[in-house]
C-alpha cells in the first residue's frame, strides 16, 4: 500500500486531473456533454481502487487534510461573484429566472423524499440525489456529503458523485431537445435569425503587465483568504446556535459581503476574472482529491433508486419548462432559456451554455438567454441552493 501525504496527494490529484483533461480530448463524446475533467481523472483512479478492493487490495493511502480548505476557498470564489448590484443592474428578468430555479430545487427535493421513501432508503437520501447534486453538481454534492453521513445517508460521497455525473449527461442530452420542441411547436424565431455566433462568456479585457497580474493575483489570494478565516467565525457562530451547515457557508457569506462592499466603495478593486480562475484551479484539485478517495463498492445497491430518481427528475424538469417558458416572455429566448434550465438544473453552468450555444447555432441569436441563463446558473443559485439543501438537513425528521 502506498502511504502519501498531503504534499504527495495533491500532486497525484494534479496528474488525476490531467487524465481526466487527456480523456476528455481523446473520448470526443466526454467533451460534447461536458463531464468535468478532475471528475473523469478521479473516478480513474476510484475505479482502480474499486477493482483492487474487489481483490482484497489497498492501492493506496490518500492524505485528504487539503480537500476541505480547496473545497472553501472555491466557494468563497462564488461569493465575491455574488453581487446584489450586478443582480440589480441585469434586471427582473434575471430575478423572475433565480425565484424559479429556487422554488424548482424545493421541488426537487421533495420529489427525491418522495422516491427516497418509495424505496424504503433514509429521505435525505432524496434530498441528496435532488437538488443537491442535480442543481448543485459534483461540487455541491461533495460539499455536503459530510452532513448527510451525519445525518445517516450511508456513502453519500459516492451518491452524491453517481447522482451528479448521470445528472450532468442527462441534462446535455435533454436540455436541446426540449427547447426545439418549444421553438417548433410555437413557431419561434430568433430577433437575429442571420446570427449563428454565441456570444463570448465575457468582455475582453486590456493585457495586463506582468507586475499588474501578479499583484491582481496575490491580492484576490489574500483577500480569498481573509474571507475564508473570517468564514470560519462566523460558521462557527451560527454552528452554536444548532443549525447544522456544511464549513463553506461561512466563507462564501463574507465572500459576498466583501464583494457588494467594495462594488460600493471600490476600496478593494477585487479582480472578478482573477478570482474565478483561482477559485476554478481549487475546485478541480479538490474535486480529483474527492474522486480519488471515493468508495464506489457503498453504492451496491443503490443502483435502481438513483435511475428512478434520474428518470423523474428529467421528467420534471423538462415539463417544468412551460413554466419557465410562460413567465420568461414566451418568445424564442424564454426557450432557449428553457433549454438553459434543464442543464443546470440537472447538471451544471456548462452544459446550460452548451445547450444554448447549440441551439443559437441552429436557430440564431438569443441574447437576452445568454444574459439572464449564465447569471443565475453560476452564481446567484448556488446561494440560494444551499440554503435550501441547510434547511431540509436541519428541519426534516431524521
């Protein structure tokens, strides 16, 4: 058995990663759907851990004390995106979009109780393969998992990951057929229909110096990293109080206070961009870290709830799209909005995107999706979706 510390995990985690980026480019179909790199490397390395178990080998060790303070400092990075002036400055649409993917992860959640007790298994079980992984995606689900143990849904890491990689490929599959369904069947055409190009995911920026991106970048460390130690208090503060929370919480509160903060006074003068990519490299390490150390064997027997529940999920989702549809402008971009929904609220921003940009390719333009969609997808929900996961934990009878 290889005994490695933190140091030596991490660096396995980087190379992890790297499978996973080389699989994604040779395997064209991975790429297509979206499956996130660290995800593929790790489940290399779990699947090898699998087969070795099944033999009575232990491959290896792993040293897991970095994953949490990875896992924190990424959704710290969701903080500082959550922004109330950028929130306000796009728009009702963008708020109508949020209260609707908030209220469909209650659904989510109570349907996945509701196949949970059908099958006899823990309800969190339900809550688990709901919105926690479904909206939440492999991150999310990781995140919470510690508190689903707690709370007595056995081997939630490996639920948490199985539920989230079928949602990811469920939610790339369906999210563009739906939308062509809803553009066909009402006959909806684009406002630019001669326009087949996505737009970029953001504004191209002036080069910076070498010295003005090193200072950009130890600032937005520094800053991740007070906000992280603050976190610490004040999840401990609402810990006293009873409420059970995952130990991001806090960090990605002062995150957003920080944020709105400095969009006010610009005392910071933050980095959103540098902030994303350092919050981007934590979640992969982390992720592959997690991966890594997953023990697929406790999902025996799991096999069936988590199908029914992906089934039903899908099904959901997708009828939930004429609400979508109807309350976004029931024009072509509330469906291409629609489609939107579906990959993340099944899988993750990424897919939303490529769902969009898919159907903009065929259709044409749809501006406005390619605004509200992005907005919520990435950040606002995320919020919103953990104080939801926060409250199933805490007030449904365990």
């Amino acid at each position: 058995m290889l005994q490695l510390d933190a140091v030596q995990t991490l660096a396995l985690a980087g190379i992890a990663l790297f499978i996973g980026y080389g699989l994604c480019r040779i395997i064209p179909v991975m790429g297509r759907y979206n499956l996130p790199p660290p995800v593929i490397g790790g489940l290399v390395f779990a699947l090898a851990t699998w087969f070795a178990h099944s033999r009575g080998v232990t491959l290896f060790k792993l040293d897991t004390s970095l994953q949490s303070p990875l896992m924190i400092a990424f959704f710290t990075t969701i903080g500082f995106n959550a922004s109330l002036l950028l929130l306000k400055i796009s728009g009702r649409q963008v708020i109508i979009f949020l209260l609707l993917a908030s209220a469909f992860t209650v659904a989510q959640n109570l349907l996945g109780i509701a196949i949970a007790m059908g099958f006899g298994l823990h309800p969190l079980f339900g809550v688990l393969a709901g919105s926690t992984t479904m909206a939440g995606g492999p991150a999310t689900g990781l995140a919470f998992a510690p508190l689903f143990e707690q709370a007595g849904v056995a081997g939630a890491e490996s639920i948490a990951v199985a539920s989230a990689m079928a949602g990811i490929v469920v939610g790339g599959l369906l999210g563009g057929p739906v939308a062509t369904i809803f553009i066909q069947r009402f006959k909806l055409t684009s406002t630019r229909p001669n326009d087949h190009i996505a737009p970029e995911d953001g504004p191209t920026l002036p080069a910076a110096t070498e010295s003005e991106r090193e200072y950009s970048a130890l600032k937005s460390i520094v800053v991740i990293l007070v906000a992280m130690w603050l976190g610490a208090w004040v999840s401990q503060w609402i810990s006293s109080t009873g409420i059970t929370l995952p130990a991001y919480v806090g960090a990605m509160l002062v995150g957003a206070l920080l944020r709105n903060i400095d969009d006010k006074t610009g005392l910071i003068k933050l980095s959103v961009p540098t902030t994303e990519l350092i919050g981007n490299v934590c979640l992969s390490l982390f992720l592959a870290v997690a991966l890594m150390n997953l023990k697929l064997w406790e999902l025996a027997g799991l096999a069936t709830p988590l199908v029914v529940s992906l089934i039903l999920q899908a099904l959901m989702v997708s009828v939930f799209c004429i609400v979508v549809y109807r309350a976004m402008g029931r024009d072509y971009d509330a469906a291409v909005m629609g489609g939107g929904f579906i990959g993340f609220m099944l899988g993750t921003t990424a897919n939303a995107m490529a769902v969009m940009r898919t159907l903009v390719e065929r259709f044409g333009a749809a501006p406005r999706a390619f605004l509200v969609a992005p907005l919520v997808g990435a950040f606002f929900i995320d919020f919103a979706n953990a104080l939801v996961i926060t409250g199933f934990i805490n007030f449904w009878p365990h």
